[in-house]
C-alpha cells in the first residue's frame, strides 16, 4: 500500500511540475471589435496571436477589455497582459516591436454609385454627403476629417464615433452600413475595417485607397502597425520581432484573407 502511495505521489508531483512548466502568452484585446478581435477569437489579430504564440510554444490566455480610452492604462501598464497586438507603430509611451503590416485609409462607397475618386483634390466630393470615422470630442480628429475640412469640406460631412455603441455587435462597423443603405454617399474609413465589412456585405460596396499624393496636405493616411509589450520587456520584443519578420508572409495570407488593405512603405527620397 504503502508503494502504491509513494507512486501516486511521484505522478501527481511530476503533474504539477509539467503545469507549473507551462508558458503563456497573456494577451490584451478588444472582446467586440472584428476584423481585428472578438471574443470567441475569430479576428485577424486573434490568428496572428495564435501564430505567435505556437512559435513561441505557449498558451494564449485573454484579457478582454474595451479597445477604447484607458485600453493601455488598464491592460498594459496594469500588468494584466504581456502583449497588445494591432497598435500604430507611432504610437507614444508604449514599448513597440517592428511593425508587422501598413494598411491605409480608402475610399469607400456603393458599387452602383459608380464613384471612382482616390483623392481629395476630386471636385465630386462637394455635391456628396461624406461620412468619417471620429475618434476624439472634437469631432473632426481623424486624419480624414481634417484632410477634408482643409480641403472645404465642412457641411457635408457627416461624423461616426469609432467607438460607437458597445452594446452592438461591432459598433465600428456602423459607417460601413451607412453606405450600404444609402445613408451616406461615400466615406473614409480605416481600411482594415472597410476592407472586411465591404467583402461581407450584402450590398456590393467597393473600396480604394487614398491616393498618397495629397496636394497641399499634411495628413498622412497610411500607418504601421506594431504590436505592444510592457515597457522594459526586451527579451519578449526581441523574440517578437524574430517572429515577425520570419512569419512575415504567413502574417499577409491571414490579413489578405481578411481583406485588409496592405500597401508598402515608400522610401523618403
């Protein structure tokens, strides 16, 4: 009996030792906002994660939190995750990796309106009610926003929170249906975002990018995107931008899959 005890004992200690061995990958991310994450980890950064995490040979363990004001203070700086993914590389006072895609902001309307503009500098966009995605109180804090009002554009224009009402299913997504019922002629959204909802929409909408030669404008419309780790955290940055640039092309296949806009920087000349 006694043999038989000595046994179960070694078996459950080896047990907890394998437990205890375990690595994870604590992970911050919005529960209710596709393309890029929900809940039941069906975004395109939910997938990058899992990729990171097999080569890192961890376990994915969530924190979810709104994606919204006091995301970072919250999650990040309050130790609750070891990782941000999805954050623009431009980003201040957070500790970034390399980024691992650029998407852009696009043109995005019905495909029976016939619309082709890419650019501000179009005299159509007058006679158009323009939607933009607003992201502060002041209304008009968006690179589009504020691209359009340098261009003359006030009156028409017409805002949507990018945080939207939480109580709905994706509430970034409600520009995106704005167009599609006619609410609005066109808008200028954030393209993974626009990308996605466009290709699953029920009505055929289509997108373009801004073209990147905007005369006489300030606003840059295509961004890096990072991910983030606690400040200080090098080993796991490091180990992270190791991950990034080897899986660089299985990281585009899933953002591809997800129609997201991706476009190449331009050295500056």
């Amino acid at each position: 009996m006694k043999t038989i005890l000595i046994f179960a004992f070694i078996l459950m200690t080896g047990t907890n030792s394998l437990r205890a061995e375990e690595k994870i990958l604590r992970v911050c991310a919005d529960p209710n906002n596709l393309p890029f994450s929900n809940q039941h980890e069906e975004g395109f950064e939910n997938k990058i994660v899992d990729l990171v995490a097999t080569e890192l040979d961890s376990r994915v363990e969530y924190t979810w939190w709104a994606q919204r004001r006091g995301f970072k203070r919250n999650t990040l700086e309050a130790g609750h995750c070891d990782l941000w993914p999805g954050i623009a590389s431009s980003s201040e006072k957070v500790f970034l990796t390399r980024p691992y895609y650029r998407s852009t902001y696009v043109f995005l309307s019905r495909a029976d309106r016939h619309l082709d503009i890419s650019s501000f500098d179009d005299p159509r966009l007058a006679d158009l009610i323009i939607g933009v995605q607003m992201i502060g109180d002041d209304g008009a804090n968006s690179p589009p926003a504020h691209a359009l009002t340098s261009h003359g554009h006030v009156n028409n224009i017409r805002g949507y929170m990018l945080y939207g009402d939480y109580k709905q299913a994706n509430p970034p997504s409600s520009i995106v249906d704005a167009v599609a019922e006619g609410k609005i002629d066109l808008a200028i959204v954030w393209g993974p975002l626009a990308g996605y909802f466009a290709d699953i929409s029920p009505v055929k909408l289509i997108t373009i990018p801004v073209n990147p030669m905007l005369h006489n404008s300030e606003w840059n419309m295509a961004f890096d995107i990072s991910m983030g780790v606690q400040q200080g955290n090098e080993k796991l940055r490091a180990q992270l931008n190791k991950i990034l640039t080897q899986k660089n092309d299985r990281i585009h296949e899933i953002l591809s899959s997800y129609n997201v806009p991706l476009v190449e920087k331009k050295d500056k000349k």
